[in-house]
C-alpha cells in the first residue's frame, strides 16, 4: 500500500475534525455538551460558500466562524441563559442548521442549486519541513488553515492548563459552586466557551468547503460534527488526547478510502465499517478518564 | 416551566424545518379536484443529479398537466412510509418515491389508499396502484465504458457510486464490459462513499482511485458525486463521466460525457397516464429507444476523444437503437 497517499488522505480527514473536536472539547470542558455542534459546521460550510464571492478565502473563512459562532450564541442563550436542556437544545440547533442551510442555499441559488465552483485554498509549502521524507509534503505542503488547526492542539493546552481563564473554565465545568465563591461568573464563561467552541465547528465546515469540496452540497457535514463529540470522548476530554482521536479517526477513514481503491475483492460495506470498529477498539483500550461534572447539566 | 420553553424550540424549529424542506402544494386554478402529485427523494433537490431531475420532473408535471405539486426530502428509511401515508391520506392522485430503497415503504403502503397510484423510480415492485420506473442504464453505461477504455493512458480505471443499489451497480457492470471491449486489459476500480451527500469523502475516493493510476472515472454518487469532479480538477489528465442528470457543466474541463436519464420525460410520461386514467400496475422499463436515458457527450471535449473511438460508440449506439445489441446481455454475472 502506498504510504504518501494514504498520509494525505489521513491529514485532510483529520483536519476538519480536529477542529470541530477542539471547539467541542473547550465547550464540554466548561459544562456544556454541544450537541449543535454538527450544525455549527454546516452553517459554516454555507457561510464559507456564501462568504468567499464577495470576501475571498480570508473572508469565506470568517464568514465561517461567525457563523458557528452564530448557532453558539443560540445554544448559549437558550442552555447558558434560558436554563434548557443541552441535549434537546443542541439537537434543535443542528435541525435547525440543516433547515436553515437548506432553504438560504435554496433561495440564494435556486430550488435545484447550482453547479458551483468555487475557489479553494492554495497550499502554502513550508520549507525545510514540507521535505521530510514520506510524511513532509502531506503534513506540510497544506492550505494554511491546516497548520492553524495544528497549532489548536498546543494553544487549548497552554490555554487550559497555563492561564487563568482556562483554570476559570475548568473550574465552572466541574464546580460551579466553588468557581463561584472563588469570585468567577460561570454565566459568560460558559456562554463564552460554547461560542468559541461552536465558531470552531464553523471552521471545519468552512475547510471542508473552502480547502476541499470546492462547492456546497446540502448535508454535506455528513456527521462530521457528531464525530467529533464522540472524539472529544475518546480524548478523556483532554488536548493530547482528541489529538490522538482524531487521527485515530482521521487515519482509519483514510485506510477506507485506500483499501476500496486497491481493488481487493472486499466487501465495501466492511471497509466503510473500518473506521468505526477502530474509534471503538481505541475507545477500549484507551486510559480512563474523567467526564466535567457539569457536563450536559442545566442546573448551574 | 424549562420543559415547556424547550417544547416551543422543537416545534418551532421542526415547523422550520418542515418549511424548509418541503413545497407547501400549491392551489392549481379553480379546478374543484386539483389534479395533485408529490415525490420524494432520498436527498436534496440541489445535487445536479438524481434528485434535481426528479424535481426538474415534477416541475414539468406542474406546468405541463396543470398539477398542484409537493415534494418532501426524506431524512430517513422510517420516514418513507410515514411521507407516502400523508400524500396518500390527503388522496393525491400520483406519488414518486424517487428510488430503489422507496419499494418496501409503497408495498406496503399502497393497499391502504387504493385512489393513489404509487410510482418507484428504478423500482420493480408492482401492485393495482403500484408501479415500477425502471431506466436502461446499463446501454449508455457501456457506451461511457467503451469510450474510457479507449481513453485510459494508464490501463486503470474507476466507478465511485454512493451505495451500492443494484441500477448503480449494473450500470458500473456494463461501463466496465463496455471498457474491456475497448481495451481487454483495462482494470476497473470500484469505491463507494456509503452515502449521496459527502462532497468531501467523494473527493477523498476519487483521490485514492487516481493515486492508484485511474485517470477516467464513473461516478454515481448524486450531490456527493460532485467531489469527484473537484479532484479530476486537482489532477492532471484525469477525465470523469457524470450520471443522472446532465453533469457536463458542472466541471466542463474535466467531463466527457454524462449518463443522463431523462428523468422529467419519464414522470410526464407517467403523470399522463394517471391523468387520462390509463395507468396500470406494471414496471415501466424505459431506455434509450424511448429518449429516456442516453450517453451526452461534453462538446467541450470531444476534440479530445479519438475520431476513431467515437466512430465505433456510433455504431453501437446504432445497433443498440435497432435492437441488434444490448450491453445487459453482457451482463450475466448482476444478480437483479
């Protein structure tokens, strides 16, 4: 099996993933589960889609994010100040996301859409580094978005771990309470750490779009945001760990993509399963961890 | 209090929803009972392929027999049988249900609203007010098949379809005869995305598909499809076939040719009958003597294909047309 295609593969899955798991790992860190996380990165798709005719890449970008930080704000107002349960709120969010998606795309292009081309992003070669033998070009020769999300990893550890702000975080998600008596307002924390989280999730739709599809297809985030609660999980909420699940992820999809290309006589329902099984297998055997006492609770 | 809050959201926003994925049916003039027909479709209207043709067919229905219409997105196999039941409920005289996984939803449900006549795309299943549309894909398949197998530099190439129904399969089976006619030797590689909306996992097959040589490749995989045209783009002399609808637009560089079903013939053509009254229960086979599907080349690239090569997919289009050659005889080894 040839090992640069299938390294290329794995890091353009795992891309848009890492991204949508780091926003969600800063949002469940802080208390709340955001199930509307998967349409966070549709509306950032469509955003992107929208955003990068008038803007450019830069702009489609952050159309992107705004609008994951848009379904954000929502599941804020609605879980951080309305009190109402994170698991029909999210849920709501996403269907929401997808109708809404749906009839902007529908009534800026048309019931039967058009066939869009749009730009996409140019790969920015990092020298010295694009020219690792077997791995350099796929880690390397990237749209710079890729090595954004390559520095998500160490900047939500240092942020977590080093500053005040991500102690705070830390703190409201497992003990409001005493976050609380410590002078913290978990309020705008949690309303803080949802939206960021969720202009994350924008991102990712806005990579899938603008770095590779080059077009919008409804339903196109196909799960990926759901994916990426369940990686957030096989993390044990931690940095390194959603890192680890990403690729674990990220590489087995690739392998799916390269076994049905090599013509074995396999059945593909198998292989599509291939991903799955692992991200299970991992789930197993990976180091137990502690979920954030708050998490998925509405009576902070 | 929380609970009740909560259920204002959901209903708001599954009545959004609703709204967004549905054409409310809309008034015909004054005629007392509207003439009324509705489809559903496994995915989005806007993926330039199986699902835009039903739709562009029901538009057709609209203006040309004066219908009210509807349509409904599908979101899942258990909403099949729910949707069918609300059009049947509200007694519209012809439903689509725009797909093969549509059969067991209508088998079951058509007994129960005998004054609706049920109608499944590439179906075969029958009953009194049942009917299967069932669409010769395997004659332009072989036809594109004959045309990569002439093309390919690299002796390989390439079906990427979204699951593995059995009119995409036979359709990739006869693309495949018809590349061993033109070059023996040719090697055909088969992926599916395992299902019709991930524009970036389609991208990501064909992606694998050409790091392995495939420089011609056949996709059926509706809106996710569209990203094998972006990686034909993204590579050098790489060609794809589009299916469906027309595609040659959608990435007219790169496109040779589409299989095109001409899916708003076919629902006119059925929406007629039930409007005169002549409709049966039977399997409506419908192919490229019925100007239902063909092979549309691009005319962007046609300079590209050998005059030779299109000499011979000439010929046995002819022969085809007359009856003298059908690709599913090639077939023997598609189950049905």
């Amino acid at each position: 099996m040839a090992v640069d295609p299938l390294v290329a593969a794995s890091v353009r899955t795992t891309v848009p993933l890492l991204l949508a798991a780091g926003g969600e790992l800063l949002s469940e860190r802080a208390g709340i589960l955001n199930i509307g996380l998967e349409g966070a990165v549709i509306a950032g798709a469509l955003a992107a889609t929208l955003g990068v005719g008038p803007w450019g890449l830069a702009g489609g970008y952050a159309a992107a994010l705004c609008a994951g930080a848009a379904v954000g704000l929502l599941m804020a107002l609605f879980v951080v100040v309305v009190r109402a349960d994170q698991i029909l709120t999210g849920t709501a969010a996403t269907l929401l996301a997808f109708g809404v998606t749906g009839a902007v795309y529908r009534g800026v292009y048309g019931a039967t859409g058009v066939a869009l081309t749009l730009p996409t992003s140019a790969p920015f070669r990092i020298p010295v580094l694009a020219a690792i033998p077997g791995v350099g070009s796929a880690l390397f020769d990237q749209p710079a978005v890729f090595y954004l999300a390559y520095l998500l990893i160490p900047i939500l550890w240092w942020f977590l771990y080093r500053t005040q702000v991500g102690l705070a975080l830390r703190a409201v998600g497992e003990s409001p309470a005493a976050a609380g008596a410590a002078g913290i307002a978990a309020g705008p924390l949690r309303a803080a750490a949802v939206t960021v989280g969720s202009a994350l999730g924008g991102l990712a739709g806005g990579v899938l779009v603008l770095a590779q599809a080059g077009t919008f297809a409804e339903g196109m985030s196909a799960g990926r945001g759901f994916i990426a609660i369940a990686i957030v999980v096989l993390g044990r909420w931690t940095p390194l760990g959603i890192m680890i699940g990403a690729l674990v992820f990220g590489v087995a999809t690739a392998m799916q993509y390269v076994v049905q290309a090599m013509g074995w006589p396999i059945r593909y329902e198998l292989v599509l399963m291939l991903p799955y099984l692992l991200t299970l297998l991992a789930l197993m055997f990976s180091p137990r961890g502690v979920a954030p006492a708050m998490l998925a609770r509405s009576d902070v | 209090m929380n609970k009740r809050r909560f259920s204002i959201i959901i209903n708001t926003t599954i009545a959004l929803a609703v709204v967004a994925c549905s054409d409310a049916p809309k008034s015909a003039g004054a005629a007392a009972t509207p003439f009324r027909v509705a489809l559903l479709t496994p995915g989005p209207v806007s993926d330039h392929s199986w699902n835009a043709g039903a739709y562009e067919g029901l538009l057709r229905i609209r203006d040309s027999l004066g219908a009210a219409i509807s349509n409904i997105e599908t979101k899942t196999p258990a909403d099949f049988e729910d949707n069918f039941r609300q059009y049947g409920a509200q007694a519209y005289r012809l439903v689509f249900g725009h797909g093969f996984e549509f059969q067991d939803a209508a088998r079951r449900v058509a007994p129960d609203y005998p004054n609706t006549d049920f109608v499944t795309t590439s179906g075969n299943t029958t009953g009194p007010n049942l009917a299967g549309l069932e669409f010769d894909l395997a004659n332009p398949s072989y036809l594109a098949g004959m045309i990569a197998g002439a093309m390919t530099r690299t002796g390989v190439i390439g079906v990427i379809g979204g699951t593995e129904l059995p009119p995409v399969r036979k359709s990739f089976v006869a693309f495949e005869q018809g590349a061993r006619r033109a070059n023996p030797h040719v090697r055909v590689l088969t992926s599916y995305i395992g299902n019709w909306d991930d524009v970036s996992a389609g991208r990501e097959q064909a992606l694998a598909q050409i790091a392995r040589g495939a420089d011609v490749i056949f996709q059926n995989a509706d809106a996710a499809g569209l990203g094998v045209f972006q990686a034909a783009r993204q590579s050098a002399h790489v060609y794809v076939f589009g299916s469906n609808s027309n595609q040659n637009d959608v990435a007219p560089d790169v496109t040779l040719g589409s299989v095109v079903i001409d899916l708003p013939h076919a629902f006119l053509t059925v929406a007629r009958e039930v409007k005169d009254g002549t409709f049966r229960g039977r399997v409506i086979s419908l192919g490229m003597t019925d100007d239902v599907v063909s092979l549309v080349l691009n005319p962007a690239m046609t300079s590209r294909i050998p005059a030779p090569v299109l000499t011979t997919v000439d010929s046995v289009r002819a022969q085809m047309l007359r009856g003298a050659f059908s690709a599913v005889d090639t077939l023997a080894p598609v189950a049905p």
